[in-house]
C-alpha cells in the first residue's frame, strides 16, 4: 500500500475540516472516534459501497480530522482530537455535543 | 422572484452548516457578514462566476446560515447568527476566529 499523506498539524485548514465534517457518513464516522480509540474502518461504517468509502477516507484524512493506520490489508483509524483541539479549540465538542447530524 | 426558502431555525442540520462553510467561497461569505449588517450579493464576492455563486447562495440560505431578501432585482444578505449561536453555540465564533481558511 502507498504511504498516506497526512497533513501537519500546522497545516490543518479549517475550511477543509468543515468540508471533511459536513457529510453524514464523514460525520459519523468522525464521532464514532470520538472516545480516542482506534478502530478498524469496517467497525464503523456498513453499508455504504467501497468507492463511495475511500472518497470519504481520503477527505478525512487529507483535511487532517482522521490519522489512517495501514496493518497489512486493513485501515485503522483514529481522530487526530490533539491536532484539531489545539487548532481550532470547541470545534471537536461542538460537533460530538449535537447529536442529530 | 420565487419565495426564497429559509429552514425553521429548528430545523437547521450541523452537518448542512458545516457542509455550506466547507467552501472557500462561502465561508468568506460568512465572515463578510459577521458584523451583523445587511449586505448586498454584488458588495461581497467579485470574479465569480454567477451561476457558481447561485449555487453558493442556495447551499448558504438552505442549510441555515443565511437569509436572503430580494428587493426588487438585488438580493440582501444577513448571516442567521442568533439561530446559529442558539443552535451551536460557539460554531461562529470558532469560525470568525480563524482568519486564514
């Protein structure tokens, strides 16, 4: 698998973490982190195609909301919740505060 | 014109705000009116093209963020901050913080 780009965290653009949160799958994805742990992508999100799925990691994870983990052929990700807390401060609880979408 | 349709403040979705400020373009909008006035469409973005910023315009207005009223063939704008700041305290100010994008 290629290595995936992650930006630093001092490149973390908020008009991109808006952009990367302001989907429902992205979003939920994105509070389904929320407790800090790693998780395996197939754990968080079913029934949405393939294609579709990789679009959406590739958002969250070039915007800077999500740190992608390859172990051999499987993803695990986690929230990049330092990085963004330090960057944009209320953000993060904002978001996981309302819980609708 | 048409009726211009505005949601119920209620009824503004996160993910439909986060979503219309996850542009260049429309968060610049935002942040133009965050001072609260009313502004005229032609006074806030230059050099886009129209049918772009239709498209802007609408995501702006549908998802909540702000309201349009069509004065004869201008359209005025206002950010919804009180429904906004009611609705996600903190979003705004988060938002306007930011300078860079």
């Amino acid at each position: 698998m290629d290595e995936l780009h992650h930006p630093e965290a001092a490149d973390i653009r908020l008009v991109d973490v808006l952009a990367a949160l302001g989907h429902p799958v992205r979003l939920k994805v994105a509070r389904s982190l929320a407790s800090g742990e790693e998780r395996y992508c197939g754990e968080i999100v079913t029934g949405v195609p393939r294609s579709s799925m990789t679009h959406h990691w590739r958002a969250l994870r070039e915007s800077g909301v999500i740190r992608q983990r390859p172990d051999g052929r499987k993803l695990y990700l986690t929230l990049r919740r330092a990085d963004l807390d330090a960057r944009f401060p209320g953000l993060l609880d904002l978001v996981f505060a309302d819980g609708e979408g």
